[in-house]
C-alpha cells in the first residue's frame, strides 16, 4: 500500500528543505564537486560514444580529461588574460569613445547639442560615471571570481573530481535509479527523463550554441581588425541564450565602435554588421536545430529570475544550481499541471467531455 499523499509531500519537503540548507552551508565546500558534476554531466554523451566506438570507460575518459586541460590550459594562458584586459581597456575609454559622440552630434546637429542642453549635459556625466562605477564594478568582479575559484580548486580539485564522477557516471546514475521508491519509480523516471532533456536542450546544446557563436564573433572581429573585438564577441556569445539579445548587443556595440574607428571606411563597417547578421543566420537554420532540436527548453524571463535568486541568495554555489533547480521546478509543474487537468478537481463529474451539452 502507498504512502498517503501528504506524507509523502511531507518526505519531499523535507528533502528540499535539506538541500537548501546544504547549500547555505556548505556553499564554498561543495562548489568543486558542483562544477565536476556539470562538466561530468555535459562530456558523458561524449564519453559513451567513445565507449560505442570499442574504447573501454577509463581510455574514453582519460582522452576526454587530457584534450579538456589543454584546452582549459590555452584558455588560461591565452584568452582570458586577453578578455580581461580588453573588458577593462572597453570600460576605461567609455568616456573618450562618449565624448567622440558627442563632437559628432555636435557637428551634425547641433541644434540640439547646445552646452546647457539635457542631452550634452547627460552625455558629459555619463562617461565619468561608468569609468568610475563601472571600473570598481569589474575589479569587483573578477577580484569575487578570483576569491571564488580560485587557481587550486581549477587546477586541482575540478579535474579530479571531473574524471571520477565520469569514470562512474552510469553505475552512479543505476544505483540512483535502485533506491527509488517502488510505487513512483515510473513517474519519477519519466519526470528524470524530461528534466534531463531540458538541460541537454539548454546546457548541452544551448551552451554549445554559445561557445560557437563567441567564437565566431570574437575571432571575425578581430580578424577585421574591430578594437575590443574579442571583448564584444565574448558577450555576445554569453548572453546568446536569450533570442536575439546576443547579435542585438553585440551587433549595436561592435557597429558603434566600427562607426568611431572606421568612420568614412564603410566597408569595414558593413563588414563587421555582416558578420552579425551572418551569425544569426547560421544560428537560427542551422546550430539551434541541430544541437538544440525540440527539446524543451528554459524560458528566458525563468531563467534569468533564478539565475538572480539563487545568486543572490547562496552566492556563486546558486549560479552552478539555478539551471538544473530551475529545470526541475519547470517540468514538476508542467507534471502537476497534467495531473490537475486528467484529475476530478478539473474535470469534474462528468466521465467525458464530449458528452457534456
């Protein structure tokens, strides 16, 4: 006989209320096996195709761990301190590229750019306060990421427990499966299996739709010679996740700076829009629907919300839960809000609706 329904939400609730207290807790101590658990999680599929191709486990997952520190290596040596540099140049020049815009508008129109005007004066206080909030805004930030993860936890810790959590994903993932309870087994499975499908669609496959088109971005930029070009391809790529806000940002402040750098070279300038438009075009027929497909995803507004939340609340730990949280929050309702609609409280006594006058 089953548990009674409120004795079950009660075991549910409990174990919620168990892992939140977890993370508040245990926040800085848990964030190396969280981070080896999502890459875990993202390079199985790649780990089980080895396997498929007649490697044994640890072969597929040592190829996988060697080619994963030596891009993390190049990245480390190369890219990020290059990012880091142009993100900080990008923010401290703010001020000289506003007051080129303001000459500019002053040449063009200058009855509305007069010295007393509101839009000369905002212009003039803009740039002096994004140098000054804005510099102390991304020393913060990388001085907080740097506190966070630091040089032992990524180069020590994360791979380690990278390559064990991998090593034994499948028999975790079986003997997860055997202690579930006997009556909800299939419902739970079922509802494992969408979740899983959520983030493949999101972490998976929208996170690899932003890796390409970063990539994409930052190296046409610099290739065509854009200042900040890697800066601005970076961001573009990171906030891709959301429809069309990546080549919408990205694409206003590359033409911006192309407008200030290449102003009378309209080549130049038509060349790093296309490169925008290219992007999307490629991204929309041909990157989303193969790599992300059909599979449900996470609306935007919801992830955003618990990208914030979470943060806010537990710190760097909650950014690492927010997707999978958020993922599991939006496929348990859409699991209640089936059972509601199939249950007597929704439809009532009538047996069949078509028969209802």
């Amino acid at each position: 006989m089953a548990l009674p329904s409120h004795t079950q939400v009660r075991y549910w609730a409990a174990s919620a209320a168990v892992f939140l207290l977890l993370l508040w807790f245990l926040g800085d101590v848990i964030t190396p096996f969280l981070l080896g658990g999502a890459i875990a999680y993202c390079l199985d599929p790649l780990a089980d195709r080895l396997e498929n191709r007649g490697l044994s486990r640890v072969a597929a997952v040592t190829i996988i761990s060697v080619l994963a520190v030596l891009v993390f290596l190049a990245m480390v040596l190369l890219v990020i301190p290059m990012l880091i540099d142009q993100s900080t140049s990008f923010v401290l020049n703010i001020p000289e590229l506003i007051a080129s815009l303001q000459a500019f508008l002053m040449e063009q129109f200058p009855e509305i750019m007069e010295a007393d005007s509101t839009i000369n004066q905002s212009l003039a206080s803009l740039g002096e306060t994004i140098r000054s909030k804005g510099g102390a805004l991304l020393s913060a930030i990388i001085t907080s990421f740097q506190g966070v993860v630091n040089i032992i936890l990524l180069v020590l810790f994360v791979p380690v427990v990278t390559f064990y959590l991998l090593l034994d994903w499948d028999h975790m993932i079986a003997r997860i499966d055997d202690l579930l309870p006997r009556d909800h087994a299939p419902a739970i499975r079922r509802i494992a299996s969408d979740i899983d499908k959520t983030l493949a669609g999101f972490i998976r496959g929208q996170g690899t739709v932003c890796l390409i088109l970063g990539t994409f971005y930052a190296v046409a930029l610099m290739a065509v010679g854009l200042q900040f070009g890697l800066f601005v391809g970076a961001l573009a790529g990171l906030i891709s996740f959301i429809p069309f806000v990546g080549s919408i940002v990205g694409g206003v402040l590359s033409i911006g700076l192309a407008l200030f750098q290449f102003w009378g070279e309209w080549f130049w300038i038509g060349l790093v829009a296309l490169i925008f438009i290219g992007g999307q075009a490629v991204e929309g027929n041909v990157l989303t629907p193969k790599l992300v497909g059909g599979s449900v995803g996470l609306h935007p507004v919801w992830l955003i919300f618990s990208l914030s939340a979470f943060g806010s609340v537990f710190g760097f730990v909650g950014l690492l839960v927010a997707v999978p949280v958020s993922a599991s929050i939006g496929v348990l309702t859409r699991f209640l809000i089936a059972e509601y609609k199939g249950g007597r409280l929704y439809r009532g006594l009538t047996e069949n609706d078509d028969d209802t006058p």
